[in-house]
C-alpha cells in the first residue's frame, strides 16, 4: 500500500485448511458473507499464496496441518505484514494453545465447531482493525512527512536566520525585560569591540549614552517589555560604545516580542533591538561638521559684506579725491584712515575664510566665556541680536575652562545661540525674546545652557532634532546645528540635553570635561 | 504380576486411553465443524417449510454434538493438571445430564467456594457420576443428587423420593475414592459422602 493511499475496507480472504469438508463449509460460508475466499490445503500451499498476493486482508487458518502449523505461519505472516490480522480456527481447545496464539499476535483464536456468524463476526472485526491501523499508520506516515517537512523548513529558516543575524550589517541584540543583553550579533559585538561572553548579561546602559531627550535607553527597553505586545515598538536615535573609546550614532528600532509557554514553563518576553549604524561615521561628521562651518560662512558672510560695503564708501570718496587733485592725501590724514580701512577690510575677509582653512585640532583649556563673547560680538555686529535681551552669567568666580578644541567649543556656543535667535522669530518688529547664557563648573564637567523663550519644540519633534537636515526652522534652517554640537560634544566624551524652558520656549545645556592641568 | 506392574499397566492403558480420547475430540471436530456450518447455510437458504426445519433440528443435534465434544475435550485435557473443582463439577454435570435424566436422577450443585483440586479431579468426578448411575441402576432411583463444593470438601447427598436419605453402596464409596487424591479421604454416612480433596499444591 503506497503512503499517500487512503486505505479502504477490503474483502480478500485466505483460508487455510487440511480438510476438505470444513474447506468447503467455511468458504461457501465466508463467500456467501461478501468475502472473496482464497483456499490453501496445507502449510506450503499457504505460503505460495500468501507470498504471490500481498492484498489479502484477512488469513484464516486452521493449526495443525501437513507441512507447518498455522502458528509457524502466523510468524512468517508476521514478519512480512505485520498488520495481516490471522485468526486461528481449531479443534485445539487448550489454554496453551490458545496462549502462544496471542503471544504470536494472532487477531482472535476460535475453537471448532465455530458458528457462521462467529466467524463472520470475527474476519469482519478483523478486517475493519486492519483498515483501522492502516488509516492510523497513513496518518502516522503523513505526520512523519509533514514533520520532515517543517523540519526542513525549520532548518532553512534557521540557517537563513543564522546568515541574517550575525551577517547583517545592522546589530542585532535580544534584550531580557530588565535590559540585559541576552544575545548579540557578530556585528554588534565587532563593533563594540568585545567578546560575546563579556558583554552577555550586562546592563545595556554600559552599552549606550543616555539619549538627549529620551534618557536612559534602558528605561525604554523595561517600560516596553511590560507593556502590551501589540504596542511594543519604538524608534529613535542612540550612541553607541563604540570599542576604542569611540560614540557612535545609530538607529535604533526596539520591538517586544513574547515566546509561547511551553511544557509548563511560563511566557518569556524579550525586547528585540535592531541597530542601524554608520560605521564611516567619523568621516561623515566630519563632512557635517564642514558644512556646518560652510553655514557659518554664510552667516559670518552677511555680516562681512555690510561691514565692507561701509569701509568701501569712504575708501571711494578719498580715492575719488585724490584723482582731482583736491586734496593731499598724506597731509590731511586720508592715507592712514584709508590703510585703516583697507585693515579692517581685510580683517573682514579674514573672518570669512577662516572656517575654511585647514587646521590641525589641538585639544586643550578653552576658556568658555571667551568663545561666548566672541560670538556675541560678531552677531552683535551682523545686527542679529536687535531687539533681543540677551544676558550671559558665568557663575563662581573662576573662569569655566574646559578640554576641548578652541574651534569646537566656539561652533557649540555659536550654534546654540544662533538657534536661541532663530527661535525667538521677528517679534513682528517689537521685542523678540529672551535668550540666558549661562556657565559653571558641576563636579568634573564645564556646563554652558543657553535658554531662550521663544516657540519651543514640540515633543514629538524634541527627540528628531539631533537627525542631521532635520529643521523645525523650514527653509530658513540647515538642520545642522544640533546634530553637529551633538557630535562634537560624544566626540569630547561630553553629553548634550535638549529640554523645555519653562511654560515655553528650549533650554539646551552641555556638559565638557573640565580642563585639568595636565590632562 | 505383581503390584508395581499392574499399576504399570493400568497407567499405560489409562494414557491410552486418554490419547484416544483426545484424537478422536479432535478428529470428531472438523466433521462437526462441517456440519454446523452447512446446517446454518440450509437455514438460510431453503424455502420455507419442512426443509429449515430438519435443518434446524439437524443444527440442535450438532449443537448438542458440540457441547459434548467440548465437555470431553475438557476433561481429557483436565487429566493430568490440577482443576478447579466447581467448573469441572458443571462440566462432568452437563456430560451426563442426558444419562441423569434417564435414570431419573436430579442433580442439584452447588459452589460454596471453590477450590483447585488435584489432577485426578476430573476422572474422579466421572467416576463419582458413574457410581450415581449404576445406584440408580441398582433399583435405587428415582433420586435427588445434591452435590456442593466447599473449599476442599465435597458433600454428595442422594435423597429418595420420600426425602429419606439413600445409603450408598461401599464399593461406590471406594470408587469414588480416586477423587481425593493420594492424601483426600471419602467416608460414607447415612446417604451422604463426604469428600476431603488434597490441595494440588504439597
């Protein structure tokens, strides 16, 4: 019978029998009950049979008869087709007879003289367990294959899930619901530079800065896995410890996911975080950081130009002069006012190119306050503070002096307040704002906090401001600003917080190392 | 002869016996076989009138054929293994149930408890039948044959018509001796023998 083949109720009977008056009696019998009746006389006649025609569904067969017992081919039946059911009819009443039969497996042992209707009763039973343990081993067997199936399936999958967890670019880390590290891609674990088994089960808080807005990453894996599944993702922007010391940017999706209980054991929740980073991130901020300098150009470029356009009227009228002859250049002073003007038409230009040249960076004190005066001199002087109360507090006595780069320290303090500014809006040309400066020392960190009281970021978009060319600015923004003091400050081994000011308006506060002598 | 070889003999013809016994159950089965089945194939077929009817009967008498094949099948087999006494007394009863109701014997039994007695129970028992008939034939009959077992003990009891109680010859009571096994002990009181049966187990 072929595996795919349903089995269904036969009638094919072989009778195997020494004597020919119960031959005659039990076929006609058992053909005139529907069964299609194949007669053997004796033990080698029953074998012929049995062994030319595997379709019978029933043997019946006497015990004693020449050449064999009907017990010697109970076990040849047995060996071939285990699932023949043999029903021994005899004139054998004994116990032990009837024993070794049922240790053989014979279906029923019936002790002559047998009626019509035991015998009928009992090749029908017969045939109905055959057909009934057939349906059970078709079952079985397409079980079996539906088991080998999935299990293939299984297998594919697992060497597809293999491949895609630990040859994927993204990291991949399975989270426990206390934020511990349960698991890791090959990827991940490269990139923070550690083995798997030194950075299984710890606090993922070891793994990632606290999130400008968002806090701690591992806040937001516990409060997911003890949510509800459904709404258990969330997106958004982390740093990475990256090995060597270095932050990495990245994104960060986290999903929960649930194993069903199984034997007895309950449901297991697991935060699932697939992580997106750029590992030539450091030549990409670099490449930001130059196109935030390029912006700063254009800001640096608009207060130039006015300043050169004022030096360059004089200059025309006392050159104009000269060429009529009218007046004496050297004797009425117009020389030097004109070298003077020529100066500070150079210093102009200076200021503009400056951010463009290439420059070693030299870590070192910085002194904050200095970097902040500076800039409001030059935006007081683009006339971008007009209309602005502005103050700027360094608290304590001390000068805040932190370890960075000079130029670092003036494009954070510049693109904060130039953000303040931009916040604030036109004031409709009445007063714009506010905007607080200010500076102090907190433990080993130099801390500048720029306030303003203008439209303030909505939360939603709180967390997306640090996503480079992400503006609530419109056009009038490059989306540079904080994602560039962002990136400066991991770069300083610093942190940077993004905040409501009160009832409106941001507060944004950085935290630098303190310059220590000798650092 | 002496007595070793007279007991000899008497095994050996008692095995020959059996044997025979036991091939002719044997060979009578197949022809009853045979008939049975095509009694109830002349059942089913013929048209009705006298036909099923004889077919009927015919099937009773083979019926009937089959009981006792059965019940001397049984007992041959019993022959020489221990038996529990209470299912061989219904055997030994319906063997002779014909025999009994001929010689106007009533046979009332009984288990109290029932017991396994030694391989002699079987023949014993037939002897025990034996001895009721041929008191019967001695003139006794018509009687009540009352026969309990109760645990080893085995208490027949034969009361007249008029509920006198019927004495039994001794040589029955020697007869019915065979029964209690080497160890089992018959006596014989006012109509009533007693039977005390060795267990099979020493």
């Amino acid at each position: 019978m072929s595996t795919t083949e349903v089995p269904r109720l036969g009638n094919s009977v072989l009778l195997v029998e020494d004597d020919p008056l119960v031959v005659h009696a039990l076929a006609l019998s058992l053909r005139k009950g529907g069964y299609d009746v194949t007669v053997a006389g004796d033990y080698d006649q029953a074998l012929d049979r049995f062994n030319a025609n595997s379709d019978f569904d029933v043997v019946v067969t006497d015990l004693l008869m020449p050449g064999g017992t009907g017990l010697e081919l109970l076990k040849h039946i047995e060996t071939k087709d285990p699932d023949l059911p043999v029903v021994i009819v005899t004139a054998d009443q004994s116990v032990q007879a009837a024993a070794e039969a049922v240790r053989e497996h014979a279906f029923d042992y019936l002790t002559k003289p047998v009626s019509r209707n035991q015998l009928l009763e009992t090749v029908s039973r017969a045939i109905a367990q055959r057909v009934e343990s057939a349906v059970e081993k078709h079952a079985q067997e397409r079980l079996q294959e539906e088991h080998r199936q999935l299990a293939i399936r299984h297998q594919r999958t697992a060497m597809l899930l293999s491949v895609l967890y630990n040859r994927a670019v993204e990291g991949i880390l399975v989270l426990d619901e206390d934020g511990r590290l349960v698991d890791a891609s090959e990827s991940f674990v490269a990139l923070v530079g550690e083995p798997l088994y030194e950075v299984l089960d710890i606090d993922i808080r070891e793994l990632f800065e606290p999130h400008p807005t968002e806090g701690d990453i591992q806040d937001r894996v516990v409060a997911l896995a003890q949510g509800p599944v459904a709404s258990g993702h969330w997106r958004g922007e982390v740093t990475v410890h990256a090995g060597r010391g270095r932050h990495l940017p990245a994104k960060m999706s986290l999903s929960v996911c649930e194993t069903p209980a199984v034997d007895g054991e309950d449901r297991t929740r697991y935060v699932i975080a697939l992580l997106y980073y750029e590992t030539a991130y450091e030549q990409l901020s670099r490449q930001l950081q130059q196109a935030d300098r390029l912006a700063t150009i254009g800001l640096l470029a608009g207060s130039a130009a006015h300043e050169i356009k004022n030096e360059l009227g004089p200059l025309l009228g006392y050159l104009t002069m000269i060429e009529k002859g009218n007046a004496d250049p050297v004797g009425s002073g117009m020389i030097g006012i004109m070298r003077e003007s020529v100066r500070r038409v150079h210093e102009h230009v200076e200021q503009i190119l400056e951010p463009l040249r290439p420059r070693v960076r030299t870590r070192g004190a910085v002194v904050v306050s200095d970097s902040v005066d500076g800039i409001l001199a030059l935006l007081r002087r683009a006339g971008k503070l007009r209309r602005i109360k502005l103050s700027f507090e360094q608290r304590g006595d001390d000068d805040v002096i932190v370890h960075a780069d000079k130029d670092e320290v003036h494009q954070i303090a510049l693109n904060l307040i130039t953000n303040a500014i931009d916040a604030l809006g036109d004031g409709d040309g009445s007063e714009r704002g506010c905007i607080e400066i200010r500076t102090w020392y907190e433990h080993d960190w130099g801390v500048l906090e720029v306030c303003d009281d203008g439209a303030g970021i909505e939360e939603e978009l709180r967390a997306r401001v640090f996503e480079p060319f992400f503006t609530t600015k419109g056009s009038g923004g490059t989306g540079l600003g904080l994602p560039v003091v962002n990136d400066i400050v991991r770069s300083l081994k610093g942190r940077v917080t993004l905040d409501k000011n009160g009832e409106r308006g941001t507060v944004v506060t950085v935290w630098v190392p303190r310059y220590k002598p000798g650092h | 002869m002496n007595g070793d070889v007279a007991a000899r003999k008497a095994a050996a013809e008692r095995n020959a016996l059996l044997s025979l016994a036991a091939i002719l159950t044997h060979d009578l089965s197949n022809p009853l076989q045979s008939l049975t089945v095509l009694c109830e194939l002349a059942i089913e077929d013929d048209e009705p009138g006298e036909g099923p009817r004889r077919a009927q009967q015919s099937l009773q008498a083979a019926e009937r054929m089959r009981d006792l094949l059965h019940a001397y099948s049984a007992l041959v087999r019993s022959a020489d293994r221990p038996t529990k006494v209470g299912a061989a007394l219904e055997r030994t009863a319906a063997m002779f149930a014909r025999r009994c109701e001929r010689h106007r014997i009533a046979l009332a039994t009984g288990v109290e408890r029932d017991f396994e007695g030694p391989p002699s129970t079987g023949l014993g028992l037939v002897s025990l039948f034996l001895a009721m008939i041929r008191t019967a034939e001695a003139g006794k009959g018509p009687f009540e044959a009352r026969i309990v077992v109760d645990g080893p003990t085995l208490t027949v009891t034969l009361t007249d018509a008029e509920g006198s109680r019927c004495a039994w010859p001794a040589e029955v009571v020697e007869s019915v001796d065979d029964i209690c096994g080497d160890e089992g002990v018959a006596s014989a009181d006012d109509g009533t023998v007693t039977l005390r049966m060795e267990s099979p187990v020493r």
